[in-house]
C-alpha cells in the first residue's frame, strides 16, 4: 500500500466521514456493518468481500486464481506442521495443549477465556502452552515461527465457519475495545482503521483497493513473497502506514481489533493461506 500525491483529497474526505459511536452490543454493531457493507456493495456477498481487495478489482483477482494454491502456502504449513508437533524435553507438545491437536479450534478464536480473565488469540494460546511447559515464547510478529505455526493451526480449520463468540459481559468489553480502537483516530494522518475500511471500501487508494472490515478474518494468514502474514502483522502496516506507533505484536489492542473484525466475520467460511501481492 502506498500513499500517494493524491491523499490530500482524499483525506479531506476521510476526515469528515466516521459514522457516529454504536450504543449496541456486538451483533447489534455487526448488523449495522453488514446493513451498510450490502448498500455500498449489493453486488458482493461477505464472502466475496473476504478476498480483500481483489473484491473489486478484476486484476487483482485474476493474479489470485493465478496464485491458487499460493506459492510458499505449502512449505509454510509443513514448517508450521514441524513445530507444533515437536516434543519438548518432557515428551508434550504444542499439539498436545489442544483438543484434538488443534484440529478445527481457530475458527473460536480469539476467545475470551474466564479463568485467565483475558482475551486469548491463537497467538497467546500458543504461548500459553509454551510457558507451561517451559518453553521459549515464540515472537507473534516473527512468520518464519508464529506465522508458519499460524499457517498450519489455521489449515486445520479451513472450510469451517468463523465462530467466535461475545455473549458473556467481558467478552463484549472486548469486542467494544475492539470497536472503539477499529473507530479511533490515530497517528500523524489522523484516520480511523474506519476512516478508510468502513466507510470507503471499494474505493482506490492510489492504485489499491481498500478492503472491507466484512470478511476481513477469512484468509489470514495471507501468504505474501512466500511468507506467512498473520491478520496482526497485517493491521500493523497498516498502522505504520497511518503513521502510528503499531501497537506491540502479541498486544491486547491487536488482539481487541482481531476479535472485532473475526466477529464481522461470523459464519463465513475460513480459506487459510490466500495470496496477496507484494506491498
Ligand atoms: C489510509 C487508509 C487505511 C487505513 C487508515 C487503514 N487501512 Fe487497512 N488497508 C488499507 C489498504 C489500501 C489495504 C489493502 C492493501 C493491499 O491489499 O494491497 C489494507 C489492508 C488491510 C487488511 C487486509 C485485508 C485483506 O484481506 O487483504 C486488514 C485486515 C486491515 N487493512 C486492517 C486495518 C486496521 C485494523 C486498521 C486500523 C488500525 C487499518 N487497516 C487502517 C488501507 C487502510
């Protein structure tokens, strides 16, 4: 992504378009995202939307049939296959600290877990494990470690539904942090992740498409240059971009935007491992 000569105007434009603050609880607001994502684009179901920019550009999506499988998606999860099964000293593994090895489980996450009192993504389960256990923590900016592990864990739930789910109290505290911070103005451009996601999908940000929020947890990790891009190292580029300081990988802010954006996504069906271009 590139911001190009062209931003002032459109800035202008972002600085004027944030839709008010929701008073609703997380289906209330998923609703209302919807509602407007079939006005702005009645052509295009959520699960179209979840291709990311391809979504409105025939070029982009022609590459992305070209890049099915997408290069570097087999190697990832078998390099992610390798470190979730290997034994630590005391004979456990990452495979071992989940229900059926991690088979189908990241469809649920992020989750909140009422015995930590915290929101867990994959990201913090993993190190969980790797802590009881004591194991080094792997770093969930890093995709030759959590990125590959990411790419395996999440292979397993390709083809399931996005399922995660907000009803107690503090998990809506969750979602809502999610929502306010997806909402936030932030850094030296001033915009929102809504400034240009919510209200300005579709639309061209220099040569880019600007995905929508709908879908927006599908596909991750994306696979670019060969290597795996989880939906955190993603959003900070996007931070980076809006000149804010990105939160810290494996933070709860990331983790607070993650659980917003996979609840926009509920019931949409998980394609791990999808292409994306170079940046
Ligand atoms: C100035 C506009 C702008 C802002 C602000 C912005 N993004 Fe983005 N974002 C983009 C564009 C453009 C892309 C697509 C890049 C591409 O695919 O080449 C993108 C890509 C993404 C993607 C990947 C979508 C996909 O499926 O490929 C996610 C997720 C995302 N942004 C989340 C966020 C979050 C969360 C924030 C706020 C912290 C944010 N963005 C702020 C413009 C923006």
């Amino acid at each position: 992504m590139r911001f190009p000569d062209r931003r002032a105007a459109l800035s202008l434009l972002l600085a004027f378009s944030l839709a008010p603050a929701f008073a609703a609880g997380p289906e209330e607001v998923r609703a209302s995202i919807l509602a407007q994502s079939r006005e702005r684009h009645p052509a295009l179901s959520p699960q179209d939307l979840a291709a990311g920019a391809a979504a409105f550009d025939a070029g982009r999506r022609a590459q992305a049939e070209l890049n099915r499988p997408a290069p570097g998606a087999a190697e990832a999860v078998e390099a992610g296959r390798k470190i979730w099964t290997r034994k630590f000293p005391n004979g456990r593994s990452l495979a071992g600290c989940f229900p059926n090895g991690g088979r189908r489980i990241a469809a649920a996450y992020p989750q909140y877990d009422p015995r930590v009192k915290r929101l867990v993504t994959l990201e913090t389960a993993i190190n969980q494990c790797l802590t009881t256990h004591g194991q080094p923590l792997m770093d969930a900016g890093d995709p030759a470690t959590m990125g590959t592990v990411l790419a395996y864990l999440r292979s397993l739930a390709d083809g399931r539904k996005v399922a995660v789910r907000a009803t107690s109290a503090p998990a809506r505290e969750r979602f809502e942090e999610g929502r306010r911070l997806y909402f936030t103005r932030m850094g030296q451009q001033n915009y929102a992740c809504a400034s240009c996601h919510a209200n300005h999908s579709g639309q061209y940000f220099g040569d880019t498409a600007i995905p929508s929020p709908v879908g927006a947890a599908v596909q991750w990790p994306h696979l670019r240059d060969g290597r795996p891009v989880t939906l955190q190292m993603r959003v900070r580029e996007c931070l980076d971009r809006m000149g804010a300081a990105p939160f810290p990988a494996g933070s709860d802010e990331l983790a607070h935007l993650e659980f917003f954006l996979a609840y926009l996504s509920n019931g949409l069906t998980i394609r791990a491992n999808a292409w994306r271009p170079p940046s």
